[in-house]
C-alpha cells in the first residue's frame, strides 16, 4: 500500500484529536457544500497540502488547521480527481488510491470503495 508511511500517522493520538477538534469548529459541516450555501456533514478532514513522508512530520503541514478542509464525501473525491487531473496535465505518474482505478479508456472512475482505512483521514 502506497501510503503505508502515513498509517502511523492517522491512527496518532494527536491526529484523531486535530481531527475531532477542526471539525467542531466547522459545526461538522462540509465546507465545500457550506460555500455553495448548502449544508451537509462533513465525513472528512482533508490536507489541503498532501502529506509526503517528507513533510508528514512537519506539524506545521500535517496538523496545522490551515492546511485541513472538512469536507463530505462527495466534495474529497471531487478534491482527489482535481488532484489527479493536475499530475495527468503535468505528465507525472498518478499514485492510484484506495477508493479509485482506471476504466479502460484510461479515465480515472471512483469504484465505489468509499470505505476509508484511516479512519476519517486523508492524505
Ligand atoms: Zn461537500
Ligand atoms: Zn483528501
């Protein structure tokens, strides 16, 4: 598993503490939908800057609130494919993630595994 060097860090004290304490202060509520002035709960707390092993144990990335967006589930994928489209228009190779594959025409497709393994984190 590609992110192996993150588990550690998901399952941390701190992080589930950030996590619960960032996402109170948003009400629970994503924040993507927030903006569009519809209200939905907020399932996630994404790195608005994704987490490398090289900065995971930067605090001031990985747990510093202005690198973390709550948001639902709809809004990280949609987060996530903007991800992927920006390495494909870069040519770099797209690390694929849980959740996510390739149809055959080369497209990148959420497959419907929305079951998060790091508990509510992302990278
Ligand atoms: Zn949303
Ligand atoms: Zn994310």
């Amino acid at each position: 598993m590609s992110r192996a060097f993150s588990y550690s860090f998901y399952h941390s004290k701190t992080w589930t503490r950030t996590r619960n304490e960032y996402a109170a202060s948003k009400h629970g509520l994503c924040e993507r939908c927030l903006s569009l002035g519809v209200v939905n709960t907020g399932e996630i707390v994404h790195h608005i800057k994704e987490l490398t092993p090289e900065n995971i144990n930067d605090s001031s990335i990985s747990l510093s609130w202005d690198n973390l967006e709550l948001v639902c589930r709809k809004c990280h994928a949609d987060l996530h494919r903007h991800t992927y489209a920006e390495m494909n228009s870069a040519k770099l190779t797209p690390i694929v993630r849980e959740g996510f594959g390739f149809d055959l025409d080369g497209n990148l497709v959420d497959n419907g595994n929305s079951l998060d393994p790091h508990g509510n984190g992302c990278s």
